[in-house]
C-alpha cells in the first residue's frame, strides 16, 4: 500500500437511495455524500492524490477557516 493522505470528514447516514438495513453510515472519499471539513483542493494544499499530507495541516487549516470540526472525523487513506 501507498500512503495517500489525510481528510476531515463528516460521517453521516446514508441518503435515501442508499437506504439499507444494514447500512448504518456512509465513509466515502468523494464530498457528494460526506462534505469536506475543509477543502484542500481550493484551498491549494493537496498532494497528488487530492488530499493533505498530514492530520496537523487539516486542523491547521480547519482552525483558520473557523470550521465546526466537532462531528468531523479524520480519515487516513491509502491506495
């Protein structure tokens, strides 16, 4: 595996056209379900993957946007 990158995350139940028994919550990379906490693409500060190279760099930019990070979730992707 290659170490891809870092998100903040929102968890959040899955939407209706997802709706399943057995599905509880939706993790997904992509922001069309779970919204970004902070958007590192616009932001400029995203690596080749299209994510941060580290935690501190998300909570440094989370914290200068004024973002409500207390439901956020910090995800660790790899590829």
């Amino acid at each position: 595996m290659i170490p891809a990158g870092y998100l903040l995350k929102r968890v959040v139940a899955p939407p209706e056209y997802l709706a399943d028994a057995q599905l509880t919550e939706v993790c997904s990379v992509a922001d069309c379900v779970n919204d970004d906490v902070v958007d590192v693409q616009e932001a400029w500060e995203h690596n080749g993957f299209g994510v941060a190279n580290d935690a501190a760099q998300l909570w440094r930019m989370a914290a200068e946007a004024g973002a409500d990070v207390e439901a956020a979730t910090l995800f660790y992707y790899e590829v």
